[in-house]
C-alpha cells in the first residue's frame, strides 16, 4: 500500500499542530525559548540602532565644515575647528560657561586674534552635530553685513526672522560696522537680543570693543539683557594668529 503524499500546504498545517501539541505538553521549555527569541530580537534591534546612529553621526561630522561654511563662517575659523588642533581659550571656556550656567547670552571681547570667532563657530559647530537637519538651525552673520539692513527689503526681513528664531546665533565682530543716522540696525540688533532674550536662545556676540564701549554704542538695554542673562568674558590682548595658533 502506498503512502498518501501530503500537499505543501497540508505538510505545513501538520507540522504546525505538532509544534503546537509539542509546546502545550512542554509550556516552561516553550516560555523559556520564546523570552530567549525576544531577548535575541531586541539585541538585534539594538546593534542596528546603533550602527544607524554611527552612521548618521560620522555623515553629520563630515558634512558640518561645508555647512558651516554656507551659514557664512570664515573658512579659515571653519578649518581650525576640522582639523582637531584649536586649542581652549579664554573665548571658549565662557562659552562652556554659558551653558553650564543656563545662560543664554554671551558678549565676547579682547583685541583682534584673540580667537573669540574661532570659539563662536566651534560652538556652532558642537550645535550642528547635535542636529543633522540640513536646514541649518544656527546662524553666523557679521554685523558690517547686517549694518546695511533696510526696513523694506524682504531678504532683510527674512534674516531678522532668522536671526530672532535660529537655535544659536553668532553676530560677529560687533563695533566694527558702519551706522549711518537712517541705519536701522541698532533697532534690529536691540530687537533680536530682546526676543533671544525673552525665549532663552543662545547668543554669541563678538567684539574688539571694551564691554563698557560696547555698552555705549549699543545702550542700556542690551547691556540690560547680557547682564541678566549672560556671560562677558574678556578674552586679553595678543593675537593668536602671530603665534600661529588661530
């Protein structure tokens, strides 16, 4: 008499039943083999969160120098920070300073090359690895730009939005710009410190001037706003850049 020769399907209804009659007569062996399937799964889970975040930070890191370069950061300032070899400065400790004190303000002076820009766009640059959007959430401006802002300009008043809602905003080499009697920046400037301010959004100002004559030049209420919720670090005298470190 010749076996009956099962069809794929009614093969795989038997071997099923069998598997369930077997682990209903073995039920702490069944518990035991499906929590150790779990625990194998989540590990596998785990090694390729893991492995996605590696990657995602490596593609971060190797992409931010080109985006810190497109917010307008100086290239040479861009290029210190890549190469691993600024070393800490008066600049950057205020700038830990600030966020381990839960500031959101920090006023930057000392001379020209002290390497106040260099620590403004490595803390930039730190905000950028945070975040891997490429919609740039940080924003680098120099205030010799930002002095030919114009009440009407539309592009003006995009980058004032900008300026008031970026994550982290460096305004850089405050003092140094030309304002005319019709200029409008001061009251942009004093804007965007008020609202930064208000909503506690990091801000890096730059400077050759002395706190005192940055205090009167730009008035009171900024001044206001910096000493209540702020970092000013004099950051001394003698360039970096002659001894060949910024």
């Amino acid at each position: 008499m010749h076996a009956v020769k099962m069809t794929p399907i009614a093969d795989l209804a038997r071997r099923n039943a069998e598997r369930k009659a077997w682990e209903a007569e073995n039920p702490e062996v069944t518990a035991a083999w499906n929590a150790a399937r779990v625990e194998d799964e989540a590990r596998r889970r785990d090694r390729e969160r893991h492995a996605f975040e590696e990657e995602s930070r490596r593609l971060t890191r190797s992409n931010a120098p080109a985006r810190l370069e497109r917010l307008g950061c100086p290239p040479r300032a861009v290029a210190l920070w890549d190469s691993g070899k600024g070393r800490p400065t008066a600049a950057s400790a205020a700038l830990e300073r600030m966020g381990q004190e839960g500031k959101c303000l920090t006023l930057l002076t000392g001379d020209t090359g002290v390497g106040k820009t260099c620590a403004a766009v490595a803390y930039l640059a730190s905000e950028l690895l945070l975040d891997a959007r490429d919609d740039l959430p940080v924003l680098f401006v120099r205030a010799t730009e930002c002095a030919r802002m114009g009440l009407y300009d539309e592009g003006d008043k995009k980058l004032a939005h900008q300026m008031r809602t970026a994550t982290a905003l460096v305004i850089d080499d405050l003092g140094a710009e030309f304002m005319s009697d019709g200029s409008i920046w001061r009251t942009v400037l004093d804007e965007v410190i008020d609202t930064r301010y208000g909503d506690g959004l990091a801000t890096v100002l730059t400077t050759n001037l002395t706190a005192e004559a940055f205090k009167a030049r730009y008035g009171e209420r900024i001044a206001d706003r910096i000493r209540h919720a702020g970092v000013v670090e004099n950051c001394g005298t003698g360039s970096l850049r002659m001894r060949g470190e910024g």
